[in-house]
C-alpha cells in the first residue's frame, strides 16, 4: 500500500524521485527503496511526505484504492465515501463511516444544498445555524 500510495502520490504531483528525495532529506537511491517497497521511511519522514501531499500519515501508509472506488489517495479531510442507491421514494443511506466522521446520528435534521454545476451538498442544521449567526454578527 505506503509504496504504491506514494509512487502514484509523487507522480501526479509531477515530482521525479530526485525532487521529492530532495524535500524529504533523502538520497534519489533511498525514495526509490520506498517505491518498490524494499525498506520503508521513520514515522518523521512519513509525516513530511504526507504534508507534502496534502495528505494525512494514515492514507499515506494505509489507503487502499478499494476505499475510494478505484481513485487515488484523496487529499487531507476529503473523502469518497462509496455509492449509495436511491430508494423508491428519494431516500437515501449515509454511510456508516461518513456517519460517524461528521458526526451524524439518528433524528438529526440535514439540510440540503444545490448547485446544479457542483452537486448535492448535505449539511447539519446546527451547522448551518452557525454559519448563519456568524453573518449576522458580521453585519
């Protein structure tokens, strides 16, 4: 996993093996042991490669192409959550693990957003609250 996250990281970042050695304090020789999984970097460097990225350690080291449908390591605080289908009547189930990211929980009121370019946005009553109180105070 870590050695092919950061082979396909490093590549759409359009670094060569010499740049990110060089970023990340190692020889050319040292990052490519790291991408053929030959030896493996300090938890130091790891959390350096990860800042690099835009990342977090644990997708670094652990994110499997399964979790995100087959797409790459997903930047720091995003995430593909899978697929759901939608019912006969417009529902729809959030995922456990989206759940209990952000904290959602049975009973809660979700408010849903549209922009007919972007998408479908689902966000928490009380969140909206805040950011619409924080207008106010602004004005």
């Amino acid at each position: 996993m870590f050695a092919d996250n950061l082979m396909e990281l490093r590549k759409y970042h359009s670094l060569s093996q010499e740049e990110l050695a060089e970023k990340i304090g190692v020889s050319r020789q040292t990052l490519s042991k790291y991408e053929t999984g030959e030896s493996l970097p300090d938890i130091e460097k790891c959390k350096t490669l990860a800042d690099i990225f835009g990342i977090t350690v644990d997708d670094l080291i652990s994110y499997e192409r399964s979790d995100g449908m087959g797409l790459g390591v997903p930047p720091k605080g995003k995430h593909i959550f899978g697929m759901v289908k939608v019912g006969e009547k417009g529902q729809i189930v959030i995922p456990a693990k989206a759940r209990k990211i952000f904290h959602i929980k049975q009973g809660d009121n979700l408010v849903i957003l549209g922009d007919e370019a972007q998408g479908i946005a689902l966000l928490k009553e009380e969140n909206l609250l805040q950011l619409l109180h924080l207008a106010e105070d602004e004005t």
